[in-house]
C-alpha cells in the first residue's frame, strides 16, 4: 500500500473570510485522475473562517470532524456540529465560520461536474 506524502499550506482570508487557515492537502492531482480539485483537511482557528463563495464548475462537500461553526448555504445559516456533513452544489454559494472554542477541523472534497 502506498502512503502518498500530504502537504500543508496556510491560507489568509481564504475567500473574504477571516483569520488565517490551514489547508492539508491528503491527495495529489495524480492520485486524483482529473476527477476532483480537492481532497483536504482544513483546520480553522476559533473565530477565523472561509467566506462565502460560489462554486462554478464543480461541487464542494465539507464533513465535520471537530468543532461548530455557523454554515452559510446560499444565505441560510446552520449551526454544525462533528458527524455533520454540508454539500454546495454546482452555481450555488457556501461559507464557514468557526464559532466554538476549539479548532474547527473538516474534511473538503471538490468534485468537477463531468464534461
């Protein structure tokens, strides 16, 4: 079995959010054969967050492992929790903000809409 090195990056104000972010990236564009645009775990510091931002192309999944945060899905706001799991669909608008104490940590899938 082969174990594929990850890598992190920081992110400052990623989208309009607040704060500053960190992005693992668990699989590399190889590993994912032009199918998806990310495959990640994203970590945001109490009070930081991701603004809202429309998807074109492609749809985003987030899956709660840790934390609340307040979730914008097209203007409607969510309290989640870990074990949540939020999709925003192709020409739709989503965001997220830590709102608890303790780092909010998520899962991110980016999957391109077939041609």
């Amino acid at each position: 079995m082969p174990v594929i090195k990850s890598e992190t990056v920081s992110a400052k104000n990623k989208a309009g959010g607040k704060g500053e972010i960190q992005i693992t990236h668990l699989l590399t564009k190889k590993e994912m054969v032009g199918q998806c645009e990310m495959f990640a775990k994203v970590v945001i510091p109490p009070g930081a967050s991701i603004g809202a931002h429309y998807h074109y192309g492609n749809s985003e999944t987030y899956h709660i492992l840790q934390g609340t945060a307040k979730y914008n899905d097209n203007d409607k706001f969510y309290e989640v929790t870990a074990g949540a799991t939020t999709y925003c669909g192709d020409n739709e608008m989503h965001g997220i903000e830590n709102i608890g104490e303790e780092d909010l940590i998520f899962i991110a899938l980016i999957i391109k809409n077939p041609a």
